[in-house]
C-alpha cells in the first residue's frame, strides 16, 4: 500500500499470482511428464533410425537404402513403359480392328452398289406398255429403299451429269468423243454411276468424255465421220 493506505497496480499484480506450495508442485509435475514423453519418443525415434541403419554398420546400411532406391526407381521405369507400351498395343490393336471392320464394311457396300446397278439398268429399261404398272412402281419404290440404305452409310453418289467438268480423282474416261458441241474435257454421258464412301471414292464414274475441238477434226479426218468414238 502507499502512504495513503491505497493498493498499488503491482501490488495488485503479485496478489493475483498464484505462489502457492500445491501450484508449484502441479507445474513441476506437468513438466516432469512433458519431458519424459519426450525422451520417450526421441528413444523411440532412435531405435527406428537404428533398425533402418545400424549404428555398427552406417555405411553398409546407408549402402543398402541406396540401393533399395535404385531398384525401386528401376522397377518404377520398367512399370512405367510396360503400361505405355500395354497402351499402344491396345491402341493399335483397335486401329486394325476399326480398319479390317471397314473393309468388310467396303467390301459388302461394292456388293450392294452392284445390285443397284441392276436396279438402274432395269428401271431405265423398263418396256413403255407397263411404265405404269403397279409392279413397276413397287420396284421402284425397292430401289429408292435401297438408295436410303447406302445413304444411312454415308455413301453418295458421285456427280457426273452431262456438262460436268472431268475429274480424274472422281470419274473415269472410257470413251472421248468428238462432235457433241461441248468444251473439251465436260461429260458427255454418265455410263455407270460411281459413289463415294464419305470423303473417298470407292467407286468412280465411267463416263464419256467431249474432245478438243482439235482432237475431234484430226480424228474425223483420220477415220471418217462413220468411226466409233475411240475408247481409252
């Protein structure tokens, strides 16, 4: 207290720490098991580093670990390419089988396109005195099926009516005919019509094709105008 019998703030401050024997005796025995638990683990941890790496043998333990290491990462890489290469072989694998899957695919569709062959040829033949017969318009309801199915399948014809321009990636020359009045090089006729399979041609066009107007003379001059178009 001061002079005027007041409690100070420090006094006030020491009043309330607790100094008491029993106080003292529970905080020595809090860090007494504080530090026991930690020898205890630091022993623990030491008898693990031991058993890892001898203390009579550092040098052969450490010798060991490396070489564990090394295995590890070896059987690792190995692991590692096997499954890349497991990969590629089930990729490829999948290719080929897409591929051949194709080709009997292919292969069937050229044997339809041969049947839609007939059709045409018989559709464009029909005798006049029955172009109007029920049966014939069930045939050619059958045939305009047919064209729906190759379509579904991604095949579409290839355009090659008169007055096209030859494409040799598409159609295919089988007669140059001079004297038709058109540009050297369009199409003349469509002899059988050719298809494509998505993007690629699987079968072309045969068509006839106009000559030059050069080519043409020199012909007609060679061989009269009585001579069948050549055929190439």
């Amino acid at each position: 207290m001061d002079r005027t019998g007041r409690t100070t703030r420090a006094q006030e401050r020491a009043a309330a720490i607790d100094v008491s024997p029993a106080r003292l005796a529970a905080e020595i025995e809090r860090l007494t098991r504080e530090r026991d638990k930690a020898r205890r683990e630091a022993e623990a941890l030491r008898a693990r580093l031991e058993q890892l790496v001898p203390a009579d043998g550092a040098e052969d333990g450490a010798e060991d670990l490396e070489t564990l290491r090394r295995e590890r990462e070896e059987y690792l890489a190995a692991l590692q390419r096997e499954r890349a290469e497991f990969q590629n072989f089930r990729r490829r694998a999948a290719e080929e089988r897409e591929a051949m899957l194709g080709l009997a695919g292919e292969d069937l569709i050229r044997k339809v396109l041969a049947l839609a062959d007939d059709f045409d040829r018989a559709i464009d033949h029909r005798p006049p005195a029955i172009a109007e017969d029920p049966w014939v318009e069930g045939i050619a309801a059958i045939d305009r099926k047919l064209r729906q199915l190759l379509e579904s399948e991604g095949v579409t014809p290839i355009e090659a009516a008169p007055g096209t321009r030859f494409d040799p990636r598409a159609h295919e020359a089988v007669a140059n005919v001079p004297g038709t009045g058109r540009a050297g090089g369009e199409i003349v006729e469509e002899l059988r019509r050719g298809y494509r399979l998505r993007e690629r041609v699987i079968r072309p066009a045969l068509v006839a094709v106009a000559a030059d107007a050069a080519e043409g003379a020199a012909d007609g001059a060679d061989a009269g105008s009585t001579d069948p178009p050549p055929i190439h």
